[in-house]
C-alpha cells in the first residue's frame, strides 16, 4: 500500500514545437521557478522575465537574433505528492 510522504516534487516541463521533456526536477517551488526563469531568459535573451508566482504554465516565444523563426512553445511547472510503499 502506497503512503503519502507529506513530501512534494516540482517538475519543470519545456515543449518548445514538437520537442518536448523532463528539464528539471526540484524539491522545493521557489528553486523550480528560478530555473525556469532562468532558462526562459537563456533562449530569449529577455532578462527581465519573472515566474508569476502560483502560475504553473508560461508561454514561451523564442527568437534570437541569430534564428530566422520564431518557436513557440510552454514551460509548466508541475507538482507531485510524493509516495512510499
């Protein structure tokens, strides 16, 4: 039988066009939106992007200025309890 730890797991998930995965796993909030935020501001060079707090999707367009087109995608943050048998 499965218990419930009173632990929790974010999970942030990028699907950027058809690519889409697992980029980071944490165990505290906080830390999962800092990476998320951080990796929005690495692919679209905006340095003022902040997580909205208590907001699990973001809408991501990505253009640099080395790429032609414009990708499209989400950044979700997820949030699991954790479980022990």
């Amino acid at each position: 039988m499965e218990i419930l730890t009173g632990k929790k797991v974010f999970i942030v998930k990028a699907m950027l066009g058809v690519t889409k995965g697992i980029i980071g796993v944490f165990d505290n909030q906080e830390a999962a939106e800092r990476y998320a935020e951080e990796k929005y501001r690495v692919w679209t060079d905006d340095n003022n992007f902040t997580w909205a707090e208590n907001k699990t999707a973001q809408t991501v367009n990505i253009k640099n200025e080395n790429q032609e087109t414009q990708l499209k995608g989400h950044l979700i943050i997820s949030q699991y309890n954790v479980r022990s048998k």
